[in-house]
C-alpha cells in the first residue's frame, strides 16, 4: 500500500509545490523511504524544482500513459510507502479523480480573503469524493489579527494542522536550486514548522494504517 497525499487549491500560489518538496525530503529525513512525487500540474514547478536538485531523492514518477491509479499502484508493487502529488491551481474533472486516490488531500491557504473565499471549492471537491482533509496555513505573519482569524474561517470548513507555515524567504530562497529550508539550515524556523508539519501528518496516516483503512 503506497499511503498517497494529495496537495491541492484552487487558489494560485497557495504553496501546493513549495510544501510538496518540503514535506516530501521531511519524510525521508525521518525515515520514510524512498518517497516519491508526482507533479500533475503542467505548469511543472516542481519538475523544474527536481532537475536542478543535486540528490535524486525523493524520485519524481512520471504518471504511466494508463493513469494515475496505475502508476500508484505500481508504486505499491514496488513497496514506495509514500506519494505525494503537486496539482495545478484548477477545478477540474482531472482534479476530482486525483483527489479520489488520495489518503489524505492536504489544502494550503494563504491568510488572504481572496484565499478564504476560493477554499470553498477545493472542499467540496473533497467532500464529494470522500477523502479526508486538513487545511495548512502558509505565509502566515505572526501575531497578526489576520492569521486569527483565517484559522478561524477556515475551522468552519474542515480540520486544520495544529501548525503554521510562515512566510519566510528561505522557503522561496532555497527551492531556487533544487533544495528545501531545512537542507539551507536544519535548525531554522522554516525547518522546523515542516518538521512538525510532517509530525502531524504522519500520525494521521499512520492512524488510517492503525485501523486498516485501505486507500482508494
Ligand atoms: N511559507 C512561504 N514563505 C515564503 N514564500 C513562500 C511560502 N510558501 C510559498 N512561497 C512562495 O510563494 C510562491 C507560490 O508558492 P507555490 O509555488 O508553492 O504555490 P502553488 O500553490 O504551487 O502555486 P501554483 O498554484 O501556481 O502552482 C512561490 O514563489 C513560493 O516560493
Ligand atoms: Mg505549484
């Protein structure tokens, strides 16, 4: 069984690529192995963030032209324990059938009206396919009346991850060559809320492992 997360938003530049690398090298780092990444989006961010990568971890997996359940389950032949898949900022019917396949569909939201009122969408792609789903704060600025109340809003639609990700120029700063914030500095903020992001996500699949809730 390859657990599967599925990074999604309607909204552009929420950070579906910029969390799916990070939490994507968090996971090997702690030991999952090997991870793999898809990148559904034709944009390509997170294909263009691997080809300047130096180590060829996690593995980029193409989709096989007999889609993305067959790649995943070839994945799961093969014993990969985790995928995770970048998507484009879109609501289509390609999105809903990946959405479908996930074990858990992680929905970043920047602490934005525009990205509050658009959250809608991507949940009732969501809810209409049945998945479980936790929101991500990112590009939060601490301690401000903004973030509060994007929590707050956000609780209303769905499960929140119990940690924000701020808005840090490292973020940004070191997918530029094919790296992550904690492969800059282990010890930096931005290291750290992704190693407690990824804390929090694996317990849930774990979780849904625990009680033999089988994906897709
Ligand atoms: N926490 C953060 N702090 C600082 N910059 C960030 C953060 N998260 C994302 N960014 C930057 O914001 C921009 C958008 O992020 P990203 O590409 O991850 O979003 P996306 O949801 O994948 O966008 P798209 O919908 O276009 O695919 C990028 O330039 C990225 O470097
Ligand atoms: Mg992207």
């Amino acid at each position: 069984m390859v657990q599967t997360i599925v990074v999604a938003s309607q909204k552009g530049g929420a950070g579906k690529t910029t969390l799916t690398s990070h939490l994507a090298v968090e996971a090997e780092r702690q030991g999952v192995s090997p991870v793999a990444v898809i990148d559904t989006d034709p944009q390509a961010g997170l294909s263009g963030w691997f080809r300047v990568r130096q180590p060829d971890t996690p593995a980029l997996v193409q989709v096989l032209p007999e889609g993305l359940k067959a790649t995943l389950d070839k994945l799961a032949e093969g014993g990969v324990p985790l995928c995770i898949i970048d998507t484009p900022p879109a609501i289509t019917e390609s999105i809903a059938s990946t959405v479908a396949l996930a074990d858990l569909v992680l929905i970043p939201a920047r602490p934005s009206p525009n990205d509050l009122r658009a959250v809608g969408a991507t949940v009732d792609i969501v809810e209409e396919a049945g998945r479980p789903m936790v929101f991500v704060v990112n590009q939060a600025v601490a301690r401000s009346k903004i973030k509060s109340e994007t929590i707050k809003a956000l609780s209303q639609h769905g499960p929140l991850a119990p940690v924000e990700i701020h808005h840090r120029i490292d973020f940004a700063t070191s997918m530029t060559d094919g790296r992550t914030a904690g492969e800059l500095d282990l010890k930096s903020a931005s290291a750290v809320e992704i190693t407690e992001l990824w804390t929090y996500i694996a317990d849930r699949l774990a979780r849904r492992k625990r009680y033999g809730i089988a994906s897709r």
